[in-house]
C-alpha cells in the first residue's frame, strides 16, 4: 500500500480543484478521510481474516461500489443540502474519486496481492502496468525503519512532486481566470 501520508496528499490536492466558496477545511478533511478509509480492513488481521478473503486488505473496502457508495454518504452526511444540485455532484465525485485513488495508488505499488477493484463483481486482485510506489509496510513500527524512508522518498517522486504540480497549475488556472475577469 502506499502510505497514509500519500493518500492524504492526494486527496488535498484533488480539492485545490474548488471554487474558494467550496473549497473548505471540512471539504479536504472530509477528502482526506476518505482517501485513508479503505484501509481500515488490515483490522481484519486483528482477528485473523485472510489478506485474500473478501474483506481482507485490499479487497472489497478497495472497490470502485465502495468508492461511490462512500462518496454517496459522506455528500448525504455532510452536504445534505446541496445533495441533488451540481455542487452535490462535483461533491459526490470528489469524495469518491478520493477514495478510488487509495486503490490506484495501491496498484501501483511494488507488493501486496493487488487491489479487488470490481469486488462483490469480481473478486479479482489486480495492479496496474505501472508500479514505481514503494510499498509501504502494514504498522507504525515497520514505517519508522529504513524500508519507511525509502517508501517515503518513492512517493516524494511519484505522488508529492506530481500533486504539488496540479496544485500549483489550479492556482495558476484560478488566478489567470480572475484577472482575465478584471480586464474585461
């Protein structure tokens, strides 16, 4: 998997992607929460569900019906009001593509059994073509050692750099919008 660091700098990039009247600290908590939420089944460890099993890692709670349904009820939660507008939808698709990028970040990184993308469709586990990401190892203890640093500068490459890159191409998109704005 890739680290819970990565994930959450996904999604607060992703939401750079609002109008400032949007664009809130509840509105990229909210983003990051979802982004880090899919990996809540390694608790199945705990009780010793299987890393292949339906509801073990990477599976069912990886899933693109996950996603959606997450951004569903995260939007319904939170946005009540703006559910069956355009903002509800932008919404519902931020929250759920935040949430789908935890299971394309994991596919592409170096370990695991893969990501249950279509799961309760298809219970296949797959990667992407493309797998530069270090994986990260389950546990704190594990994260604080020497595989953890080379995790963390793998997705310094291939997720920091590139989500600080669409940060500043939104901020500059905005700005060139507003003074166009002033000169007209």
């Amino acid at each position: 998997m890739a680290s819970i660091f990565a994930h959450g700098f996904t999604a607060y990039a992703f939401s750079k992607s609002f109008s400032k009247e949007v664009y809130t600290t509840k509105l990229w908590l909210l983003g990051i929460l979802c982004s880090i939420i899919p990996d809540a089944d390694v608790i199945g460890f705990k009780f010793g569900i299987s890393y292949k099993s339906f509801w073990g890692h990477r599976g069912f709670s990886h899933s693109l019906l996950v996603a959606l349904l997450l951004g569903i009820a995260i939007t319904f939660i939170f946005y009540n009001k703006k559910m069956f507008t355009k903002m509800g939808i932008a919404l519902i698709l931020y929250f759920s593509i935040c949430t789908a990028s935890h299971g394309i970040l994991d596919a592409m990184t170096t370990g695991g059994l893969g990501v249950a993308f279509f799961s309760p469709f298809d219970d296949m586990r797959y990667f992407l073509p493309w797998r530069p990401i270090q994986v990260s190892p389950i546990g704190a203890s594990k994260f604080f050692s020497v595989w953890g640093v080379k995790v963390l500068l793998s997705e310094l490459i291939w997720i920091a750099i590139p989500a600080t890159m669409y940060i500043l191409a939104t901020n500059y998109v905005r700005k060139q919008k507003i003074q166009s704005l002033k000169n007209s």
